[in-house]
C-alpha cells in the first residue's frame, strides 16, 4: 500500500510552499501513513470491488453473512418501518446524546444486570463510532504525556495483540510496551501463547492493561484465573484493566470453551455489534465507572457530535428480551465453531507435511494464526507472494508492536488467515497457500537457524 503522506521539502530558506504541499502536522503524520490496519481495510475494500470469488480474502474480521442473523435485522427494520415509523423518522433525523440513546444505555445495563448481576445503570454505558474508536480514546486517554506530568504506556500483557491498537497513540512517542509469551507446544502441530507473569514488570510507568479476549490475531483466549491475575495487579497498581470483547463475552461470543464475562469498577469493558451482523451501523459499547463515561460522551461531542442511531435502535429490542444471549450462544458461536474445524481440516490437508507449520490452538474469534518455524522470507514478503495469487492473509509482524523484535525472529514467521468465507473459498485458499509454502521451502532449502 503506497504511503499517503505528502512529503515537503522546507529545509532550504529560499524553498517556496506549494499549494500541492501543505506541512505536515505530527498527528497527521501518524494517522496518515501506512499502516497494518490501513492495508487490512483497503484489502478489505478491494475484495468487495473484484467481486466474491476472484479475490479470496482471508485476511480481515468480516462477519459472515449468516441467514438467521440476517433475518432478525430484517425483522427488526421491518417491524419499526411498519409499526413505529415515529421511531424510524428519529432514528435517521435526530441526533442523539453524545453517550448514547438513553433507552439503549438502559437496554445495555438491565441485560447485563439480569444476566450477571454487575449492578450498573446506564451511566455505566456509552456508545462509539465502533469500538475502534473506543479504543482510540481509551488508550490515549491512559498513555502519553498526563495533564499532571510525567508520561504513561499501556502494558500489553502478551503478543501478538489487535493489529487496530498499533498506530491509534496520537503523540510522537510509542504508547505501548508489550511483553514476549510463553509458547507452550501442545504437539506436532499446535502450540498456544501463555502469559509470561513472572516478566511483566508491571510498575508506576503504567498507564493501564489492555488485552483482546478472545486476544486478535492468535484467538487465545485468557482463562478466568489468567483474568482474575490480571485484574488483581491492575487495581493493586491503581490503573484499568482494558478488556477488547469484540468476539468474546456477553455477545457475539465466539468463544470456543470455558469463560465467563466480569466487571468491576477498576475494568473497563468494550463491546462491539459488528460481529452480530452489524459492521456497517459502526456501534461499540462501553462499560466502565461513571466518570469514565462522561469522559467518553465529551470525546464522542468533540469528534463527532453524535453517534449512528441504526445500531442501538435495532439492538435494543433483542437486548430487553434477552434474544441477543440466545443468538450468541445457540447461533453464531455454533456457525463458528464449525468453520474452525473446517478451515483446520484444511490446514491439515493441504499445508505441507515437511514444511514445520505449527497452528495456535483454536479458542475463539474468526482466525487461526500460524507459526511458520524458519520461514526463509518475512512474513510480510509471503502476504505479497500470496496477494499476487489472489489470496489474502494478514502477516504477523503487524501484530508485534511495542516490543523488540529484531533478535526474535518468531514476530516474522507468523500470520493470521480468516476463516469466515465459504467453505469452498477457505479451501482455496489453503491450497494456494500449500503451494506457495512449498515453493518457497523448496527455493530455499536452508532454514533460518534460531
């Protein structure tokens, strides 16, 4: 993906400024060039312009398009069009409080009262341009320089973490400090990432604690007891414990075993609809103490007045019936499920046997993640390999930021390959990427020593 930035020249006195070349500010530089997440999207975009079929993506988190799911939003629409058209009319020509719909911030907090009795109200809840932009303002919010002095990171408790965190701090500085996990190898083929506990070195440099659960890219999934740690040394520290449920609990929970969703007043929780069904309303949810809230509604009025309406209006009704658990439980996380065993299945049959591939255990989300022992190339260089083939994946380097990778050649053997098309696309797909694994093997015979 060619780097957006205009680059000017303003080093020499008598250099004039051209209307083609505007300087750049430090937040524009940051937010402007090329990105992990930026390549991700514009894959994402070109897939839909080539059509289904051509061009096989397995590279984004794009939910699959399931009929019953479907069909609950159609209904949703349908019954508000034919019997509340006043609340249609609103939906698409108010603006709402910055925090939210109020009736929605309220469906939020009865559901999560009923179903695990948190005791919140809805000035526990917000509501976000999706929960990208929860996070954006999260981790800004807890790192960089603070208002009182001094400056702050987030501590990452295990890589590889959400390719979206890499590029969203706004300074000039890294916010994020990440630490290397324990790789347990389970067989020949399967390993799965523990957190390191005795090597976090959490200390006063801290801002907060932030982790993916289901974590993006490798689907592990923390255990209770990993959790309950976690949440013990943040509030020991005096910090959040920041916890991304984009795939996880209460909903979509596309989490595969054992787990159950908690929250205290030292956490903060976000929560997305997309992987409902509902990418394209852009809805996130927020939990967290009510001061946390007001600080997310004031952020949420300066950047963007309002948040999209069409979300809550068609959540909510799912949410005061309860609907929403049942679909998650008995729908998608079952739909998912099937398709990690497919796309293992796959794995196994078509990825070679000589070359030393080893797969993340699958525990949750839309991916499986590769460890390709000794790869002869980058990463990076086998997504451009594969892209001339027409098949996307993610490469890993992406996922290792925040951390020092240069003597750890493992951040270079990794990717993450979706699982969320048709079974016939995702068969495709691992036999182009087979092939290519074996081209490349094959031209370079002398593995990598580590």
């Amino acid at each position: 993906m060619p780097d957006r930035r205009i680059q000017c020249n303003f080093d020499r006195v008598d250099s004039e400024p051209s209307s083609h070349c505007w300087p750049v500010s430090v937040f524009a530089e940051k937010l402007t060039g090329h990105t992990g997440i930026g390549e991700l999207m514009d894959d994402l975009g070109e897939a839909l312009i080539q059509g289904r079929g051509k061009l096989k993506m397995m590279g984004g988190g794009t939910p699959a398009h399931l009929p019953e799911i479907e069909a609950i939003w159609r209904k949703q629409m349908g019954e508000m069009l034919r019997d509340r058209p006043d609340e249609f009319d609103r939906m698409l020509g108010d603006y709402d409080q910055p925090a939210g719909s109020p009736d929605f911030l309220r469906a939020v907090a009865g559901f999560l009262n009923r179903e695990y009795g948190w005791g919140i109200g809805p000035e526990n809840v917000a509501v976000t341009n999706g929960a990208q932009t929860a996070l954006f303002y999260l981790l800004n919010r807890f790192a960089g320089k603070m208002a009182m002095g001094g400056r702050k990171k987030i501590l990452l408790p295990i890589a590889p973490e959400y390719i979206g965190y890499a590029d969203v701090g706004v300074g000039e500085e890294e916010i994020f400090e990440a630490r290397k996990p324990k790789i347990e190898l389970i067989d020949e083929r399967t390993f799965k990432y523990r957190i390191d506990f005795e090597n976090l070195n959490l200390s006063d440099q801290h801002g907060a604690i932030a982790i993916s659960r289901p974590t993006n890219p490798s689907s592990n999934v923390l255990t209770d007891a990993e959790l309950s740690r976690l949440r013990e040394l943040a509030s020991a520290r005096g910090i959040p414990l920041i916890i991304d449920n984009a795939y996880g609990l209460p909903f979509p929970g596309v989490i595969f075993g054992e787990a159950r969703p908690v929250w205290d007043e030292n956490m903060i929780l976000t929560i997305s609809l997309s992987k409902l069904g509902l990418p394209g309303t852009r809805t996130g949810i927020v939990i967290a103490r009510d001061e946390v809230i007001r600080e997310i509604s004031s952020m949420n009025a300066i950047i963007g007045l309002a948040n999209n309406n069409v979300g809550q209006a068609m959540a909510r009704p799912i949410l005061e019936s309860g609907e929403i658990l049942h679909l998650a439980e008995q729908v998608i996380r079952p739909f998912y499920r099937a398709r990690a065993d497919h796309a293992i299945q796959m794995a196994k049959r078509h990825l070679p046997r000589s070359v030393p591939w080893r797969m993340h255990r699958s525990e949750g989300a839309f991916f499986l993640w590769f460890w390709l022992e000794g790869l002869p190339v980058s990463s990076r260089d086998l997504y451009s390999l594969l892209k001339e083939k027409n098949l996307i994946i993610v490469p890993g380097e992406y996922f290792f930021y925040g951390i020092q990778t240069k003597d750890w050649r493992h951040a270079a053997e990794c990717i993450r390959v979706s699982f969320t098309q048709s079974e016939e696309v995702v068969e495709e797909g691992f036999q182009i990427l087979g092939q290519t694994l074996q081209e490349i093997w094959k031209s370079s015979p002398r593995l990598i020593s580590h």
